[in-house]
C-alpha cells in the first residue's frame, strides 16, 4: 500500500506538472511552481507537518501549490490545477483560498460541492458526487504580478483502495 501511495504522489507531481522541488521550467517560461506534500500529524491538539513518504490509509496529507512569477510581465488568467491521487479522497472545506473548482476528470470544473443526476425512478433529483470521486481543484487567478507568488492548498485523507465501487442498487 505505501508503495502505490507513494507513487500516487510522485503521479500526483507529475501529472501537476509540479514536483516536491521547484520544478525546472523553460527559459522562456516566467511561471515557476512548486508542490509540497506533507502528512498532517496530530499530537497533543496540535497539528505538525511531516514527510508523507509513509502515509497510509487514514492519514491527512496536505498539498501546497506555489506558484510565482519570475519574469517582468504579469501572468493572466493564472488556472492552477491541483490533481487529487487515486488512492486519496478530498477534505471538503480544505481549499484554500476558497473559491476552487472541482472536476471528476480533471478536464470539466465545476463549482463546489459537485452534483449529479441521482440514478433513482421518478423525477430528476441532484445528489452530492461523494468526495472520494473528485480527482482534481482548480482556482483561477485573474493576474500574477511580477515577481509575486500565490500559494493554494488542500487537504487529502488516504483511502484503503480505489477499487471501482459499483452503485447501490435502486430501491
């Protein structure tokens, strides 16, 4: 299980187009981003931030996404995208700052919480997507000054498995 956790998160950097360094960027690209990953840990009432190399099921991980303007123009339209792992499900209230959006593909967003048709006879009800299925947040910033950075966060809790879960059946 930490093994697959484990590459879930350097998945997670990847498909980001982040990593838990500052990632390399082209000369021509004035946009640096980071991605940290730390396991929230609890002791005593307080909170402390550690190594998430050895989570497991159970623990809160929490991912911060820093992105700064290193050239001398503003960056418009800023969408920061921060993908959820397989192996994980979002802690809702955790966005930070508020105003996320969330995909269950991580191409089509959608303001929080996400809803979909309920798969019941009879007249069309909305019903909440369950956490566990939102797969990445989006903000979007509007502009990036020069030299200046934003930082987003979010909270994750490590499921057991993500094996499909079929759909209870209708009553």
């Amino acid at each position: 299980m930490r093994g697959r956790i484990a590459a879930g998160l350097a998945a997670l950097a990847v498909a980001g187009g982040l990593a838990t360094q500052a990632v390399a960027q082209p000369a021509a690209s004035p946009l640096e981003s980071r991605l940290d990953a730390r396991k929230v840990v609890v002791e005593a009432g307080t909170e402390r931030l550690v190594d998430a190399a050895d989570a497991k099921p159970g623990d809160v991980i929490e991912y911060v996404a820093t992105y700064r303007n290193n050239g001398r123009e503003a960056i418009r339209d800023l969408q920061a995208t921060l993908p959820i792992p397989l192996e994980t499900e979002w802690i809702a209230g955790s966005a930070r700052p508020t105003g996320a959006q969330a995909s269950l593909d991580g191409k089509s967003f959608a303001a929080l919480p996400l809803k979909r048709k309920a798969a019941k006879p009879g007249p069309s009800v909305d019903e909440d997507v369950p956490l566990r299925d939102y797969r990445a947040l989006r903000w979007r910033l509007a502009e990036l000054a020069p030299g200046k950075a934003v930082t987003y966060t979010a909270r994750v809790r490590v499921v057991d498995d993500r094996a499909p879960r079929a759909r209870e059946p209708s009553r």
